[in-house]
C-alpha cells in the first residue's frame, strides 16, 4: 500500500524546478517515496479551482504519515525555499487517496 497525490502545478521557470526535482527525489526515496507520472500540459480543458497548470504528476509515499515527514523535514523546506518557490507560480492539489 502507497500513499498518493495527483498534484497539478504552474511552472515558470522550467531550469530551476528541475534542479528542485534533482535536489529532492533523493530524500524523497528516503521515504518510500516517488514519482508515478509526470506530464507538461498544454491545455486544461476543465479546472474546478482555477489555477492556471502546465505540469501534472502522481507522487508517491510509503504511507500518509511519511508524506508529512517528508514535507516537513528541514532539509525538505531548505530545498523548496531555494528552487521551489521561484519556479512555481500556483500549486492545486488534485487528489489524495491510499493506494492498495
């Protein structure tokens, strides 16, 4: 059993949120975690919450209790501080479901 969100994203600068990605998947591996899929988008045809997405992906956990680790560990929020918040204009949270 896993642990995963479909997240959609607005990404604006495609080079850092790469080095984003390259920084945290391995502590992210740390926890049981990964990706499943990941897809650049270049149309929405539907958004219930309007936020503008370019970006979609499932990421993974070995369980609900390891995503809020992972999310709140200091290296984590170092990480997302330096590349994250300057590559990503808006964040939807699509769905959340335990997977079995």
């Amino acid at each position: 059993m896993s642990y995963e969100m479909v997240v959609g994203l607005q990404i604006k600068n495609e080079d850092m949120y790469a080095r984003y990605r390259e920084s945290m998947t391995p502590l992210l591996e740390t926890y049981g975690g990964g990706f499943r899929y990941d897809f650049k988008i270049s149309e929405v045809l539907k958004n219930e919450e309007g936020r503008a997405i370019n970006r979609v992906f499932v990421i993974f956990f070995k369980d609900k209790a390891s995503m809020g680790q992972f999310f709140s560990n200091s290296n984590y929020i170092k990480m997302k501080s330096e590349f994250f918040e300057d590559s990503v204009d808006e964040t939807t949270i699509i769905s959340e479901y335990q997977r079995s």
